[in-house]
C-alpha cells in the first residue's frame, strides 16, 4: 500500500455481511461534482453498482469533491474494497475519456462499524454534510442524496447524532 493511500483495519476481511462508512475523496479534493449533469451521472450509478455486489446502500451524499457512503453487505462474499476499487476505476475511467482528467483520488477512508455502532446517527452524520457545508438550509434541499432501501425523510426522521473520531487531511492522497 502507497503512503498515500488510507490504511485498511488490520486483521479485517472487509467482506461480509457488515456495514461500511466510506468517503472516496476527489483527485486534489477538486471540486468535480458542481454541475447537475456530472453530480446526477455519478449518483445514477452508486445503488444499481454496489446492489450488483452483494451491497445495499442505507444512505450516500455526493458533495461538491467527495461522496460519503453507507454501505451494507447483504451476502457473504460482498467485498467492499474490491467493490469500491471497482467503482471508482468504472466512474474514473468514464470521467478521464469525458474530460481527459483524473477523477478520483487513490484509495478511500473507512469505518467499519461495530455491532454496537448506531447505523442512524452515521446516517444522518452523512445526510447532514451539505447543511454542515452551508450548501442547503435542510438535507431534504439537497440533491445528491439517497439510499437504494429508504427514502431520504424517513432516514432523516430516525437518525440520531454522531461524529467521527478522525478529521480529514488534505494531504492524504
């Protein structure tokens, strides 16, 4: 693994039937996703994707540089990483031969969550990252929402509070 990419959890298989937090972050944290046209051609493909993985999507949020996701395996060989690297080499390669530039930045951060993680406040941590931008006054105001199992009010109605315990750096990767 590169010095620039994030590390993975040591002894973790990353497959399963677990929930996975992860924010894949764009090339130079560049914001690539401000036009409706691209933002609505990477969301279009984020359920169908990890759906055809072993995955269900409780909740995503593609903001202006980076797409935070909340991701389940539903099946026993779901790979998160190889899903993840999957993904981001399909919407990677069809952004380079759109606009001749790199897309996504190498690897992405993850929190595996642990049994006793509430999946509801990561939710509305998730929900809530364009209101904590200042680009909405509500989430409900935000385009770039969803989940392939819920809708995006009744998420918002059942979440609780949470943070994460680690702040992003810019230099990674």
């Amino acid at each position: 693994m590169s010095p620039n990419t994030p590390p993975r959890v040591p002894g973790c298989p990353y497959t399963g039937l677990a929930r996975y937090f992860l924010t894949i972050c764009t090339f130079n944290r560049a914001k690539r996703f401000g036009s409706p046209d691209e933002a609505s051609a990477i969301v279009a493909q984020i359920s169908p994707f990890f759906e055809r993985r072993g995955f269900s999507v409780i909740a995503y949020c593609l903001m202006p540089d980076h797409l935070h996701l909340l991701v389940e395996g539903t099946v026993a060989n779901a790979d998160v990483v190889e899903a993840t690297r999957m993904w981001k080499q399909q919407t990677g390669f069809a952004w380079k031969q759109r606009t001749g530039s790199r897309l996504w930045q190498k690897g992405f951060h993850d929190r595996v969550l642990r049994t006793d993680d509430d999946t509801a406040s990561v939710v509305r941590y998730i929900l809530e990252n364009p209101v904590r931008a200042g680009l909405v006054r509500t989430a409900m105001d935000y385009a770039w929402l969803g989940s392939s199992r819920y809708q995006i009010a009744e998420l918002l109605v059942h979440a609780g509070e949470w943070r994460p315990g680690w702040r992003w750096r810019r230099s990674q990767g």
